[in-house]
C-alpha cells in the first residue's frame, strides 16, 4: 500500500500547484503570440475620452480597462517606467527619480545622460519583466525602455535599441514589426514599445491644446498600424497588448515659481533635481540635514512640502534609499521650484504643464488597457496601482516573478484564467 499511498499524494501536489496563483502551467507558448507592453508616455487617464483616441478607445472598451492608473512617487519618467516593469516602488528599484545623486557611486544619474542608459549600477536593485522571463527561456525585444539598455546580473533582453527620440512614431512600429518576422521559434514572448510624443507636445502646449490632441491621434494611429502589422504576421488573434503611460500632466507656468534662494544659502546645498518634486543635500562639512531642512521650514510658502528623508508620508513609499534627496521638496499642484540662476532667460520657455506631484493629484492619473486572448472582455476596473503591471506580465507570459511590491488583484481581475 505504500506505493498506493505515494502516487496519490504525487497526483495531489501536481493539482494543488496548477491552483496556486503563479504556479500556473506555462500557456502553450508555441501558440501564443507576443506580449507587446507599449508605453504611451505622459498619456494622462482622461485623454482617452477628451481626445479622439479611436483605436484605444475600441482596444479599452473590449479588453480590460482601468478608469486610472496610479503612477509612484515621484511621477517622473524614469522611475515609473521602471516600477511597471519591476512591480517595485522607485525607493525599492533604486531609479529614484529622472535626475538624482549617488552618495555610493559619488555621481549623478541623469536621464539624458547616455552613459546612465547602459551603466548596470544605476539599474542593478530592481529585477525588470524582460530579465524575469529570460531567466525562464522566455526571449524579449525591447524597443526602448529604460532600463533595456544595460546588463542586468550578467543577462540582457535578446534584442534592444538604444533610445533615439529623433526616431518617428510610426518607424519605431514598423521596425519592431520586422523584428517579429520570421518563424515562431524565433519570436520573442515580450516586446516592449514606446512613443513620447504626447508627453513632448503636452508639456509645451498644455493637456487641452490641439497639438497634444494631435500627438493623441498620432500615436493611436500608429497601434492601430501596429494591429494591422500583427495581422500580416497572422499574430492579431494570438498577441496580448498592455498599454500604459507613465503618470499624467497638469498645467503649470513661469509665473507659478518658487526659488530655492529665497528659502536657503545656496552655499551649503547640492540641488539634485527641481521642478514639481526634487530635493537638496547639505554640502559636506556645512550643516545638517535636520538644520537644512530646519532653515527651509523657517521661510517655505505653503505650496511646498519639505521632509527629510525618513520622515516621507508613508503613503508616498519614498524612505530608506541613500538616492533619495536628504530633504526632499515636492510642490503642490501647478507649482514648481526652481534655482534663479539664469532665470529670467528660461522663463519664455518654461514648461506650460508638467508632471512629478503627488501621485494622488487627480492630473498624475496614467493609462491601463489590457488586450488580447489573455484578457477578460469589457472589463472596467478602478484606481489601480502600477505596482501590480509587474505581476500581471509575469502571470501573461507564464513566468514567476521575482519578489515584489504588487499582488495578484489585478491579475485575477483581468485575466481569463
Ligand atoms: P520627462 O522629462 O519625465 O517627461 O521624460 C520624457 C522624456 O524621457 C522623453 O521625451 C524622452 O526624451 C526621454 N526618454 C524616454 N525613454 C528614454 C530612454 N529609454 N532613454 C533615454 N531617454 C528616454
Ligand atoms: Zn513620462
Ligand atoms: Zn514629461
């Protein structure tokens, strides 16, 4: 009866892992198309209905939709492309903001900086979506993301492109299009996208103006352009599309203005980044981080928010990492703080909307549209956090993920299975 007693204990196991969550069987993968994860950057949660999105609208409407993605703190670019594809929090990931200082390294990671794109150090505490898959033979192509154009504990997507914002919207379609051709052996699980126009034309012009209607427009066009392209590869029927942005935009202006020198000695502090949210250290040997902090409460307006580091509201997920500015200032909505220097020079072209505020700030609200034979059909979810984007690439694409910030809501609330 031994025997008896062990093979029924076997059958047992093997059905209690297929039930539990992330231990789900691998979907058949010679069957399943890719899994493209388009970023949509600064496409704020209401432009879908404010601005003609057809293509996007239709995609929402009969996949799964969320009425508003919340972005991490700080709503900046980098960080929260890195939180969608990690499922950590940017003090978790590291990618603390746009712009920041190392007191480790001695540098300053800056998003415009090349160098910062393929140094691993920068990228090296969060595990990204396509390194997760790797590790469990599934391949990625990442038409740019960042993060995608570094190693990353020895591994590397299988293809990638070093960003090139000159690039048109529609060639980068075409191109990742070519990249798919060929036989299934050779197709990736996981291609990423990205198109930056509408952030581009919403900060110059503001979320309402026609010309960020027509990078709206612009962009659902080329998925649109992207579905026919599945079509000719025989791939429509068989790709999951997940389609994100980043954070939102709100209108904001030169005359809206706090300056850094009315509310410090310039001479004791390293500015690590301004704008809607950023952050000063004292310079060594000057005075403490309490004292600056101290100093700057004694003359701060009230649209500024001044915390040290530690002291973050918990809600903000933004304490413990030594990239994270010793004070850290964050603006209310609409308003920025900024250094005189070459201040009036920079007026003219100020940003006339912007992105970095609190996350709660209904404006930082982001896009989620899930679609494809994964997804439940004509799903509207609530709120949801972008922490939880991680978990359900991973559960798409059938691999385990690495140990993150998210849960499974969003997965069981989207996905078919
Ligand atoms: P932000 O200033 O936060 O609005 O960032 C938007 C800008 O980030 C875009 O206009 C791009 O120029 C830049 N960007 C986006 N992705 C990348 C990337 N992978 N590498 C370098 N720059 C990028
Ligand atoms: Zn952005
Ligand atoms: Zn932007």
């Amino acid at each position: 009866m031994h025997w008896l007693r062990f093979l029924v204990t076997w059958i047992v196991l093997l059905g209690l892992g297929l039930a539990i969550p992330g231990c789900n069987s691998p979907p058949d993968r010679a069957r399943m198309g890719p899994l493209i994860l388009i970023s949509i950057d600064g496409f704020r949660w209401d432009y879908l209905q404010k601005h003609e999105a057809p293509t996007l609208r239709r995609l929402a409407a009969g996949g799964v939709h969320a009425t508003r993605l919340t972005p991490s703190f700080p709503t900046k670019t980098f960080p929260n492309h890195y939180t969608i594809v990690t499922g950590l929090y940017p003090a978790h990931h590291g990618i603390v903001g746009n712009w920041f200082y190392d007191p480790d390294a001695g540098t300053t990671f800056g998003m415009s900086k090349p160098e910062s794109n393929t140094e691993e150090h920068w990228w090296a505490q969060g595990e990204p979506v396509w390194i997760t898959a790797e590790r469990q033979g599934v391949h990625s192509f990442c038409y740019f993301w960042p993060g995608s154009e570094t190693q990353n504990h020895g591994l590397r997507p299988n293809r990638f492109k070093p960003f090139d914002g000159k690039i048109p919207t529609n060639e980068r379609v075409d191109e990742l299009l070519r990249w798919l051709e060929g036989p299934d052996a050779e197709r990736p699980g996981l291609c990423t996208l990205y198109f930056d126009v509408v952030d581009t034309k919403g900060h110059k012009f503001g979320p309402d103006a026609p010309e960020t209607a027509a990078a709206v427009a612009e962009v659902d066009a080329a998925v649109q352009r992207l579905l026919d392209g599945l079509a000719r590869l025989g791939l429509r029927d068989r790709a999951n599309l997940v389609l994100v942005s980043d954070h939102g935009m709100s209108p904001c202006g030169p005359d809206r203005i706090i300056f850094l020198e009315d509310l410090m000695n310039m001479a004791q502090v390293q500015v690590d980044a301004t704008g809607p949210v950023g952050g000063v250290r004292p310079k060594p040997g000057t005075i403490t981080a309490a004292e600056l902090a101290a100093q700057i409460r004694a003359k701060v307006p009230p649209q500024l928010h001044v915390w040290l580091r530690d002291e973050t509201p918990e809600r903000l997920h933004y304490r413990g990492n030594p990239r994270i500015p010793d004070v850290v200032l964050l603006a209310d909505d609409h308003w920025n703080f900024e250094s005189r220097t070459g201040w009036p020079v920079r007026a003219p072209t100020y940003n006339r909307a912007s992105h970095g505020w609190d996350p709660a700030t209904p404006n930082m609200g982001a896009l989620f549209i899930g679609s494809g034979p994964a997804f439940r059909h004509g799903v509207e979810l609530p709120d949801v956090e972008n922490i939880h984007v991680y978990n359900l690439l991973c559960a798409v694409l059938g691999v385990q993920p690495a140990p993150n910030d998210g849960d499974q809501r969003l997965v069981r609330a989207a996905l078919r299975r």
